[in-house]
C-alpha cells in the first residue's frame, strides 16, 4: 500500500499506510493524526483538513479545483501549497508523500 507521512506544525512525523482510492483526510481520521478534523466527511464543504503539500509533491498531487480554492477562502494560513487533502485521492503513484498540518483548521 502507498504512504503518506504527515508532519504536524511541531514536525512531528506520521508516516502511515493507505488504501488506493482512499483520501489523504481518510488516512489521517484512520490513524488519529493530529489537527486534521475533517469535519465535513471530505465533501469539501468545511476546510478542516487544510495541509501544505511539500513542493516535489504538487505535480502530482495536481492543484487546488476551483471548489477548493473557495473553501479555502474561510481558512486560515493559505499559501500557494495548501490543498484540503479529503480531495487528494491516493493512489501508488503517490506512495512517499509528505504533507504538513497546517497550524489551524479555523
Ligand atoms: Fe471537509 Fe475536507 S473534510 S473540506
């Protein structure tokens, strides 16, 4: 199964196994990851599972659709990397990935 590692704003890594098909945010609610709340069930509807993609990730993780960046309006410490990772689906092309938490979900 590919990987994800998650970093939490104290750089505390998680480094977890996930199912292709299944969402970065599914990952994270499945191992307990810390500042990742996902509170909409990954409809992209409430922006609580805001990360930062580390860059050699961003080709292939794609970038933010439109949806999103609306929804990442209301959230705080949007920079260029972040995505709402309910929407990066996982797949082997993306075992390795490295995504940071971002420091607030509000
Ligand atoms: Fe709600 Fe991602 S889980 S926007």
């Amino acid at each position: 199964m590919p990987r994800v590692t998650f970093v939490e704003p104290n750089g505390t890594e998680h480094a977890v196994e996930v199912a292709t098909g299944y969402s970065v945010m599914e990952a994270a609610l499945n191992n307990n990851i810390r500042g990742i709340d996902g509170d909409c069930g990954g409809n992209c509807a409430c922006g609580t599972c805001h990360v930062y993609v580390a860059a050699e990730w961003r080709a292939r993780t794609g970038e933010q659709s439109e949806m999103e960046h609306d929804m990442l309006e209301f959230a705080e410490g949007v920079r260029e990397d972040s995505r709402l990772c309910c929407q990066i689906e996982m797949t082997d092309a993306l075992d390795g990935l490295v995504v940071h938490v971002a420091d607030s979900q509000h």
